[in-house]
C-alpha cells in the first residue's frame, strides 16, 4: 500500500469514528436543543462554520451546561475522535482551568452578559450538515479552545484552527509541582532560541517587546499585514452593556502601554508573506530536532493515526522553508523590556502558521493556534470538490 493510500485509510477510519461519535450525539436531542446543536449544510451555516472565537463568547451551538450527562458524555466522546491522547488531556484540562480562574479573580471578574462568566458550562458543539454524508463538520469552541473539523467524501481533510489557551498558564500543585497545560509548547520554543548563535538571533528575534496576543486574532482567513485584534473584537458583537465593552477596550489599551508596546513593535511582527525569521536550512541538527518537537506540540494535536500524514508535510527538505521567529524575552522571568518573560513566537511555512503568546495576566496566560492559511476550515478541499461536482 502506497503512503497515500495509507493516509486515506487513516483519514476515513477517523472519519469513520467521527460519524459515528457525532450520529450519536445528534440522536439524544431533539426539539431546541436539536436546532441549536444540528445545522443543515447551506451558505449561511458555511459562513457560520467559519466564525471561531476563544474568547468567553458565545460560540454558537448548544452548551455543555445545557445538556443532560449522557449528551455531555458523547459530546466528549465526539471530542476524542478529533484528537491525540495528549490533546485530549490537555483540553479537557483548559476547560477545568474555568474554576480556578474564576477563584483568581476572587469570583467577582468580567460576568460577559451571564450569570457566571467563567464557566465550564459555556463550551458549545455545533454539528454542520449530517454525519455520514459526503460533506460535514463540527465545531467545539468555548474559553481558550476551539476545535474545526471537516469531513470531505469519507475522509477527515481540515483539522484547522485549532487553538488552545491557558489562563492561568502556570499554577500551584500539592507536592511543590505545577500545573503548566501548555508548558511543554513555550519551554520547546524558548529552548530553541536560547539555542540560536549571534547571527540566527539577529534574524529570528523580530522585537524585544511580545506583541499582547497572537498577531492573526480569530480571523477566518489570514493575510498580509494581519496585526493584533483589540481584545474587544474577539467576541460575538460588541457588549450590550457599554461598561463590559469598555473594560475590554481599557485592558487592551492597558497591556499595550505596560508592555511600552510601540507602533514599531506591531510592524515587527505584522503577518507577512514572506516568512520572518530564521529557516530551517540554517539550523543545525540540533536545532532542527528541536525546531520537529516543537512542530510536534501543534501537528501533535491531530488523533494519532494522523499525526504522522501532518508531521510529513515537514519532514526532510520540506523543513527547510519553515522558519522561527521570536519576540520578547528571551528567559523567562523579568528582562530589559519589563515584561516578566513575556514571549511571543511563530512558525510559518508552507501550508503552516503556528502562533504562541504568553503576555498577558504578567506572562501568565499563554494563547496557541496551528493554523493552516491556505486549508482553514478545509477552504482548499472543498473549492475542489465544488469544482469536481458542482460544475
């Protein structure tokens, strides 16, 4: 069996799992529930499909906390079927970090227009079209996760954006441990440009300041000049309350000027067309090695049958054209910008765009998105599959 003919299989056996966890879900709900949850395959839902947040918004579809135990239980189980072991357990973990979040801001932070605004209960699936046929998808988003499935003709073609957050990123354990759900992935890319030379430095670090957010936001596509979205503008509508809306506007602007943020730092590490930062071709084996681990915390996330078909769009020379780009400080800890180890980095290529921030709350709030700017939300697949059966 050839690599392609293997990777198929694979696809349509997690395709497979996909149908069926998500039949089941659709098949314990009826009446609103149903019409929150379900949606027909039209141009309004593909517009819809392509609207993602990972802000405690509303998301769309039908929320945890609304569901009985059993609707709960097979909507993670649908989850599972979308992810590794390893990113199971890690948004499974994000979504419990609501509690703790809410207790560090002395349960009396941002309600978000509800009665509790971090709530694990305000995680929402909502399925597009119907399992099982030849075109479908699901969605999973809530605080600091989203999920963005699409199945094309049997076989899982679009994993992409996939986001995954931490607030707080760091915090205590019994026993002097500590609970770091996206620890591995900002230690990864901190060993690697603590590794660089005098001159892979010069073209890897873009700005001694890390911008306040991931550059490209929750846009549905990505682009040239893309530049930090005001927290504001990461949300569903703007606020019905002015006041909600204004502490959004106050904690951006406030970020901004604590990290000395200048127009200069946003040119830094504006969205390009050209990748910025050093390549792969200049690193040493090492450094590559580290460069692959890295590149495994994103293309890790997919479920294990597919991780290898993911990592193989960089593997030998291909990892050449992927290049590392850093901002901010380059220890964690207090550095010369003041931002205690505020850290920003990127990885862009063909066919990838990962993002990692952690600046916010003081450098403990990290935001991750692996994204794919010419395949989101299976844009590429389906323009195909249009064209081979709609013409």
């Amino acid at each position: 069996m050839s690599d392609n003919q293997t990777e198929s299989s694979a696809a349509r056996a997690v395709a497979d799992r996909m149908s069926e966890a998500a039949e089941a879900v659709l098949a314990g709900v009826s009446g609103t529930e149903r019409s929150q949850l379900g949606w027909g395959w039209s141009e309004s839902a593909e517009r819809e499909r392509r609207r993602w947040f990972y802000t405690p918004t509303d998301h769309g579809g039908l929320a945890v906390a609304d569901m009985a135990p059993g609707q709960y239980r097979r909507t993670m189980a649908l989850l599972a079927t979308g992810l590794s072991e390893a990113a199971y357990a890690t948004v499974t973990t994000i979504m419990g970090l609501e509690n703790l979040l809410d207790r560090v801001e002395g349960f009396a932070g941002f309600s978000f227009a509800r009665q509790r605004g971090r709530d694990p209960g305000q995680y929402r699936l909502r399925i597009f079209g119907t399992p099982g046929e030849r075109t479908w998808g699901w969605r999973f988003g809530g605080h600091h996760v989203s999920l963005n499935n699409l199945v094309v003709d049997g076989e899982l073609v679009s994993s992409t954006p996939c986001f995954l957050g931490a607030d707080p990123a760091e915090s205590p354990l019994l026993g002097a441990a500590v609970l770091r759900p996206l620890g591995g992935v900002e230690d990864l890319g901190r060993a690697l440009v603590r590794s660089l030379d005098e001159s892979q430095v010069a073209k890897a670090v873009l700005s001694p300041r890390a911008p306040t957010d991931i550059v490209t936001g929750n846009r549905a596509s990505v682009g040239a000049g893309d530049r930090v979205v005001p927290v504001g503008g990461l949300f569903r509508g703007r606020f019905a309350d002015p006041r909600d809306a204004g502490q959004m506007d106050a904690a951006h602007e406030a970020a901004e000027r604590y990290y000395d943020i200048t127009e200069a730092d946003h040119q830094a590490v504006e969205l390009t067309v050209e990748p910025l930062g050093v390549p792969a071709s200049a690193l040493d084996a090492d450094q590559r090695a580290l460069l692959l681990a890295l590149l495994d915390c994103y293309t890790g996330r997919a479920p294990e049958e597919l991780v290898e078909r993911e990592a193989a769009r960089y593997a030998g020379p291909l990892l050449d054209e992927v290049h590392f780009a850093w901002a901010g400080s380059l220890e964690p800890g207090p550095s010369s910008a003041g931002a205690a180890g505020a850290c920003y980095y990127r990885l862009q290529g063909p066919r990838l765009l990962v993002e990692y921030d952690n600046t916010q709350r003081l450098a403990n709030h990290a935001h991750s998105v692996w994204r794919d700017p010419e395949g989101d939300f299976g844009a590429d697949v389906l323009t195909a599959h249009r064209a081979a059966h709609h013409s």
